[in-house]
C-alpha cells in the first residue's frame, strides 16, 4: 500500500471538470496520511474546494496545515496553492532579487511575462512542482490539477518551449520538468471520471494524448460516485408489495430508477476497462448535498481497499 504512494512520490491527479477530482484528492490525501505518511497537496487553479473539504479557508502561496499529524499514527496533510506569479516572484527573491520582483509587481510586468509566451505560466507551475518534488519536502506530493482540457495543455508545456526555447535558463527549466513528468520512478498521473459515458469518453482521449503526447505514465483510474450495491428485489415482487401501500407506485419507481442506474455505470465501467486497461480504483456515489468529514473518511477507505487489492506491479506502476 505504502509504495503506492512513495514509488513515486509525484501524483498529478486530473480529469473533467465536474467528476470529484478535487475531492479524490482530499480522499488520496487522507488515505496516504492514515498510512503515516506526510503529504503536500498542490492547489493549481486556486479554487477553495479542497481547503473546505477540511473546514479550512481558501489556500494561498504559503503552505498551511490541513490534518496535524501525529507520531506513529497519523501523518500530516498540509497544503498550498500554486500560481504563475507567486513561483515568478518567489524565483526572483530566491536569487537575490527581491527589490527587482517588487518593482515588476508594481508596475504589472510580473504578468506580462507570465503571460508573455505559450506555456509560461505553466512552466512557472511545473518548475515550482518541480522543486518541491527535488526538495523532498513531504513523503507523497498530490498535485489537483486543471480539468482535463487545460490539464494536457499544463503538462505539453515543457516540450512545447523546448521546441520554441533552444538555449538558456527557459530551456533548462522545460527540459528538467519534462524529466519529471515522463520519469514514471517518480512521477505518474491519476486520471478521475464517473462511470457516465461523456466523462469516459473524454478520459480515455486524454489518456491516450498524456500518453503520446507527453509520456507520461499512467496509474489507476479514479472512477468516482458509482451507486453502491443493494439488494432490491426482483420488479415483479416490488409490485406486489407495495400495491397496498399509499406510496407503493414511487416506491416501485425509484427501485427500477436505482437498479437501471446501477445496469448503466456497471456498462460504462465494463466498457472503460476494455477501452483503456489500466486498473481501477472506485468510490462510492455519497447520497449529500455537500461532503462532510466522515463522508471523505468513507472515500478514503474505499481507496485504500482498492489500492490493498493492486497487484504489486500496479501499485508500483508509473
């Protein structure tokens, strides 16, 4: 289990806007930590969805304590959010160039080179990964990267200012995440759907372009919200009893709706194992309006189970 986590330590987890990816990386997240593992999540679009899901407030540049760890137990869960122009300045600081950053923020030229070039901002990102991935600052590093749409383009990047960039510090630092992201001993990518037939269309056409594209290594997919199983009876046997009962009619029509649901996501899980044969890690669908703790302590287990039941060489894929 553990070296599902630590071998490699770099997991960027993407996948379509609206599938729970966010929250799958809280529930990584917890189910490393239960492990005694100290993990850094990376906010990338700077949303407040994964901080909530702690009780916390919006994350910033700098990092904060989402889970306080404890020894032998539990490990700790921190966390921050990354964005061009705090990496920029930060770089700039770092090499003793502090007044210059100030005067660039003053005068909006911060954003003009963020911005100045296809892929800027995101090498900006991935260098920053890249340095904290170097620096071992935690045992497990869970990126929550953009929708899958962006997510290609954010991971393209390197190679695509290699190809614009040939000299200089810019073509060092593309060639050094490009290392990263293709090395699979330290980095692989987590992609998330729900067992519907759009989200799975469109996360095994990103697999195949992360794949090709890239070179990245694939992990398990996330498929996420499936309804978990019940025991209904057979719909002739529904009918009967519930005929006498002054609710018996939608009674009758939320076991067929429950039970066509489940026929549907058990296809599109079927179909996305033949259509990309990776493994497979699932969680439940949580009957909620909005996640609570123990909610995201549920998803956390059901992960954990599935990452159990990996063949070692699964585990240890990527």
């Amino acid at each position: 289990m553990e070296s599902f986590f630590t071998e490699p330590r770099l997991h960027i987890v993407a996948g379509k806007g609206g599938v729970g990816k966010t929250t799958l990386t809280a529930a990584l997240a917890m189910s490393a930590a239960a492990r005694g593992l100290n993990v850094l999540v990376l906010e990338i679009e700077g949303r407040s969805e994964l901080p909530a899901l702690f009780g916390q407030p919006p994350l910033g540049f700098k990092e904060v304590t989402l889970v306080e760890g404890k020894t032998g137990d539990m490990g700790t869960i921190r966390a921050r959010s990354l964005s061009a122009h705090a990496a920029l300045v930060e770089y700039l600081h770092d090499h003793g160039l502090r007044r210059l950053a100030r005067t660039m923020i003053d005068t909006g030229v911060v954003e003009v080179i963020s911005r100045g070039a296809p892929g800027m901002k995101d090498i900006l990102v991935l260098g920053k990964v890249k340095q904290l991935e170097r620096a071992r600052v935690a045992d497990v590093l869970l990126v929550d990267a953009p929708a899958s749409g962006h997510a290609i383009t954010f991971l393209r990047s390197p190679q695509g200012l290699l190809d614009a960039v040939r000299l200089g510090p810019i073509n060092h630092q593309a060639r050094d995440v490009l290392q990263l992201l293709t090395d699979g001993r330290r980095c692989q990518v987590l992609l998330a759907t729900l067992p519907e037939e759009t989200p799975v269309n469109e996360l095994v056409e990103t697999a195949f372009s992360l794949e090709e594209d890239v070179g990245v290594k694939l992990g398990p997919v996330l498929v996420n919200g499936r309804y978990p199983t019940l025991e209904l009876p057979p719909p002739e046997l529904v009918g009967r009893l519930t005929a006498d009962e002054p609710q018996g009619a939608q009674l009758a029509e939320a076991a067929a709706f429950r039970r066509h649901r489940a026929a549907l996501q058990s296809c599109q899980i079927d179909r996305l194992r033949k259509l990309l044969p990776l493994p497979q890690l699932t969680t439940s669908f949580r009957f909620t309006p909005a996640l609570q703790a123990e909610d995201l302590a549920i998803l956390a287990s059901e992960l954990e189970r599935g990452i159990d039941a990996l063949p070692e060489p699964a585990r240890r894929r990527g």
